[in-house]
C-alpha cells in the first residue's frame, strides 16, 4: 500500500483560481490520502500545478484513473484504439495551421458527460514560457449584478462541438 506524504504542502497563486501543489511526486503510486488532498484542492482552486513532473504516459493515465474513468476525445473516438486512446497529443510549431485550444474554452464541454477534470503534461517548452491561461466563470458568474444573474438563469444554451469533430 502506498504511504501517504502528509508532507503536501499548497501554495494558492491568485485569490479565485489556482493553487501548486508541493511535495509530491506523481511517478510514484499514490496513497488515498494524498488523492483525497488533491481533489480537495481542485475543488477549492479549480486548477492545480505539478511543476517539474517528468512523468512517462503511463503514469500520466495512471494518475489520471485515480479520479475516476478516464476520457477519450470525440477527434480519436471511433479510430483504431492506440496503447494511449485516453490521452491527446496536441503540438504546434512554425508550420502549424491553426494551434489546438488558441481560444478560451472548457476541454470537451459540449460532450453528454463532459470529463470531471483535463491534465495537461508539457513536455516541450518555450523558452519564453508556456502561454495556458486559466479563469474562473464562477468567480465570472459572483461578480456579476443580482439583476444580470436573474436575466441568466432563465437562458439555456446548447453547446454543439460538431463543427469541430464532425
């Protein structure tokens, strides 16, 4: 059984969104305990950090699965299943049409059962760094008028990803 490392320590990087966790490494099988903590933490910042995890894609869906049933993106669903089907390379270089993800978005919102969570492995770097940027919609949503939040709940929305996986 895998020892729990108490030692996990979270550091918040803004008051709404984002938190790096501390003192843990992901290439080693994780203790319930430690999972527990990890959720707790997304809950609360709604993104969390792993820095320096060099982690091999097994391990990547290892991580991955102790959340819960992972995955598989509607642009692979229905090919050949790989060894990886659960996860989703996404590059981009100097040659590259259109970048995956350039636009605000929420990964795979538009699914029946959209996914509880994404993990994002950077494998490959700037130098002048990564450009992922998170927010908050509900800190969005708390900060609006109490008028423009009645105005709101009475509108739905139906969020079609065909055009992209179609």
């Amino acid at each position: 059984m895998p020892q729990c490392r108490t030692s996990i320590s979270i550091q918040p990087l803004n008051p709404v969104i984002g938190a790096e966790l501390l003192g843990i490494d992901l290439r080693e099988e994780l203790a319930d305990e430690d999972v527990g903590v990890i959720k707790d933490a997304l809950n609360q910042y709604h993104v969390v950090f792993f820095r320096d995890q060099d982690i091999t894609p097994e391990q990547h869906l290892a991580f991955g699965r102790r959340f819960g049933e992972l995955h598989v993106h509607p642009s692979v669903r229905g090919k050949p299943r790989s060894q990886w089907s659960e996860l989703l390379p996404v590059h981009a270089d100097a040659n590259t049409a259109r970048v995956v993800g350039d636009k605000w978005h929420t990964d795979v919102s538009c699914d029946e059962k959209p996914p509880f969570a994404s993990i994002l492995h950077l494998t490959v770097i700037p130098e002048s760094g990564g450009d992922t940027l998170f927010s908050s919609m509900a800190a969005a949503y708390e900060a609006l008028s109490a008028p423009m939040k009645q105005m709101l709940s009475s509108l739905t929305a139906t969020h079609d990803g065909a055009p992209n996986y179609g």
